[in-house]
C-alpha cells in the first residue's frame, strides 16, 4: 500500500473533514436526555448519511427501544478477515453548561483542538473510521479486508439495547476482530492500545421519610433527617484506608500477576503530570497501590451526585422529606456486576437506621473485559501505529468502561482490539470536551494502515 499517497490524502482533506464531523457534533445526541428522542434519531441518520456518502453499502437504521443501531458494510474480500468497527454517537450530557467556553453543541477550532460535546468521546473516534474507509477507498480502490460497522445510541446509558441485538444478529455482525476506537491514548504522541476497561455497576440510593418537608421548628429533632442519614450511609462505604467497606466487594477480584505489576510500574508516571492531567489537588486511593494500579485493576465505589432538601439561595429552615445520592462502582474481572449490586443493596439495609425508608434503584451495569494482547490483530494494530506515529505503542489498561466489549467476545468470539485516539486530559464526560485534532488526522491513517496490515498485504 502507497502509505506516503494516503498520508497526503489525509493531509489534504483536513478542513473537509473538519467540517463534516463539525455538522455530526451540532447535534445534541445526549442519550441521558428523554426529551433528546429526536435529536438521537436526528444523529443516527446523520451518522447513516456520512457513511453512505464515503461509499459503505447496506446502511441500515435498526430500530430498537430505545436509540436506533447504524449498521453498514462493505464486503468485497472473499477469503480476507473481516473486521467489526464499534462505536458510540451517543454523548454525556453538557451541564454545567455555563462552564463551557464555546457551546457544547458549536464545534469550534481553538489553538491545536477542536471543543464541542463527543469530539473525542466518541463522535471524532467514531468518524476516525469512516474517513479512514473513504482515505482507503480513494488511494486503493479497494480494500484488503471485509468491513462491518455497528454504531449505537446507548453507550452512555449502559448499552442495554445492543446487548441483545449482538446476541440476536451474531450472524450479521460476524467477524474475525472487533476494532473499537473509544478510549484515550497513554499520552500526546504515545501512541497506545488498550487491553483491559473497568465494569460498571451503578445505582441510586434514596433515603425517605415523611411524604413532605417539615418545619425544622415543629418536627426538627423529633424525626429522622434523610440527608443525615444518607450522609451516614456514604461515610461508612469506605474504610480510612480507601478500601470499600462493603462486605465481600474484593472476594471475586482476580489477582494480577506480579509481571503485570511490574509492567504498569515501567509506564512513564509521574504525579505532576497526573495532577496536570486532573488538575485534582493531590493523589489519592486505595492504600498499598499506584496510580495507575488504582485506576486499572482495583474496583471502587463513588458517590456521582447527591442531593436533597433545600438547595436553593439563602435560608430555608425544614427537615427534608428524602435525599439521593447517584452511586457508581467500577469493576475488575472477576467481578459480576449482579453479584456486586446485590451486596451493596445488603450492606446498605443493613446498616441503615429503622427511622427512615431506604429504597434502592440499580441503573445500568457493564462487566469489565480484558482484551488479548498478543493476537495478530493486535500485532497489526501495533504496527500500524508505529507506521503512523513513530513510536511503538505503550500497553495500558484503563479505568473507564465500554459495556458492550464481553458481549462482543463472548457473542461472536472475536478478539476486540482498544484502538483509542483520545487523550485523558480532553475533559470527556466535563465541560470543554476537546478533540486533539493532530491524534484525529494521526487516527485516520493508523485505521487505514491497519486494514492494510490486518489484510497482510
Ligand atoms: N469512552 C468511554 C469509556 C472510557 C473512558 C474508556 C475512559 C477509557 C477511559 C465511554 O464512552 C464511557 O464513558 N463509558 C461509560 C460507560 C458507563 C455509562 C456504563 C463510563 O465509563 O462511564
Ligand atoms: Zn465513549
């Protein structure tokens, strides 16, 4: 393959490229938003479009409960592996909106980035694929592998309704690997595959008392107050040292081997860089791990939101009727997401005090995956990057999710490749999300180059 032709291609198309995923962006694809129906619909069919337009065959919206599936292909390679693409047109919400220097929903070119709401996570990801598909499709011809893409709407919200479409069109999403550009990369200019993401077991804890607020003056100190006794609850879900509290909640967690240990302890780390990267104040965990470790092979338990009473300007004096906290527990293998769930709800009823109700609502779940680090998908990936980036790629697991990555391995049997372009600082899920816009035009040829080697030819 003329790598030098593709690479100028790519060079030449940049402010073309820009500008179609720029119309992509513009539409506020928030899965978490139920009066957001439209605009899911709306992206859906923009996605469809753009694939259409680069010259994928049998694009088709998939209607299901909830976010319709955008399936396409293009198969002209009897006998050559035949590659899945997965990815999410789905965004996170963009509150606290006023945070954002743009708007969220403007995409807007700023010094060496491009802001707006799923630039990196994962609309730019996602449209990595398809302009590597037209970059191949115009410099060859013709394509060295089978191609199959799956975009979904649901990423955000736990998948549910993929899950079953992959077990239900095991046929039409048959493939030799899974290649999934969804996480971020180690760094700038390191380029990266990841082998292992987090589960995901998320739940909200509602603690009730009376069917209203009460004057704090008549009932206050004679009833149980909710957020105490909320605030109760969260105080005691971790030990001083940062481990979780929850009865059993470590039982299922694999050991990893000490090679592995000493493997993510080679990274380049450093805490300033860390503290850069999150600008928290200092680092902070579960004692007896690293950084790293922390994020990648340890499972935790956050309190994502709480709220509860009177929260509006000055002084309002009553006891509050309830209070919620939206609770979230990353997940390692072997944990099941059920399993860990069905603990914490045990752990809470028990040490919640009999004076108020408490109720518990199970959200979405994810089991964490671990992908093959030494299949020769993975090996091609790794050679395309170096092809692109100069560099061979830094191994890594990560500390997020992707729900959908067992069900792909499990389902169709194929090795999912975590072929991220992302960075960690590019405020994915925050305000000011931003694409780092040299690893989007970087990503596009590495795509194309790995089809040319996954092809071997
Ligand atoms: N792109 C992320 C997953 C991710 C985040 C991978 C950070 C690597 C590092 C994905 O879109 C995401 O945010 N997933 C959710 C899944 C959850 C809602 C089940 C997540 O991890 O919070
Ligand atoms: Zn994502």
């Amino acid at each position: 393959m003329d790598y030098p032709r593709l690479f100028e291609f790519v060079e030449s198309r940049k402010e073309e490229f820009l500008a179609e995923l720029g119309s992509i962006l513009r539409i506020q694809s928030v899965s978490a938003d139920p009066t957001k129906k439209g605009e899911m619909l709306r992206c859906a069919e923009a996605v469809s479009a753009a694939m259409r337009s680069v010259g994928i065959e049998n694009v088709k919206l998939h209607e299901t409960e909830g976010n319709p599936l955008v399936y396409g292909d293009y198969q002209h390679s009897p006998g050559r592996p035949t590659v899945l693409v997965y990815g999410h047109y789905d965004v996170q919400p963009v509150d606290p909106v006023s945070e954002w220097e743009t708007p969220p929903f403007e995409p807007t070119v700023r010094g060496s980035d491009l802001y707006a709401r799923g630039s990196s996570d994962d609309k730019g990801q996602l449209f990595i694929h398809l302009k590597a598909f037209q970059a191949m499709k115009t410099i060859e011809g013709d394509f060295p592998v089978n191609l199959k893409y799956i975009f979904e709407g649901e990423e955000e919200i736990g998948s549910v309704h993929l899950e079953p479409f992959i077990r239900s069109h095991a046929d039409l999403l048959k493939a030799d690997v899974v290649v999934i550009s969804d996480t971020a990369m180690y760094g700038r200019d390191m380029p990266t595959i990841c082998y292992g993401l987090r589960g995901m077991a998320y739940t909200e804890l509602t603690v009730r008392n009376a069917q209203v607020d009460l004057h704090s003056g008549s009932f206050g100190g004679a009833v149980e107050n909710p957020v105490h006794v909320l605030a109760d609850i969260i105080s005691r879900l971790h030990d001083r040292y940062g481990r979780v509290t929850v009865p059993h909640f470590y039982d299922d967690v694999a050991q990893v081997s000490d090679v592995e240990r000493e493997e993510i302890a080679r990274l380049p780390y450093s805490d300033a860089e860390f503290l850069r990267q999150s600008g928290a104040v200092a680092p902070f965990g579960e004692y007896g791990y690293s950084t790293n470790e922390r994020l990648w092979i340890r499972p935790t338990l956050d309190v994502n939101g709480i709220f509860g009473g009177f929260t509006g300007e000055g002084a309002k004096t009553i006891i509050p009727s309830k209070a919620t906290a939206k609770i979230s527990m990353r997940l390692v293998p072997d944990q099941k997401s059920t399993r860990v769930l069905d603990l914490f709800e045990s752990f809470v009823r028990e040490i919640a005090p009999p004076t108020a109700i408490v109720e518990l609502k199970k959200l979405h779940s994810g089991e964490p995956a671990i992908t093959p680090i030494d299949h020769p998908a993975v090996r091609a990936a790794s050679a395309a990057l170096e092809q692109v980036f100069g560099a061979k790629p830094y191994f890594i697991r990560e500390g997020g999710s992707i729900p959908e990555v067992l069900t792909f391995q499990e389902s169709l049997g194929a090795p999912v490749v975590l072929l991220g372009f992302g960075l960690p600082d590019e405020n994915s899920h925050a305000p000011n999300e931003h694409l780092y816009l040299r690893h989007f035009f970087d990503g596009i040829k590495t795509v194309a180059v790995l089809y040319d080697k996954i092809g071997g030819k």
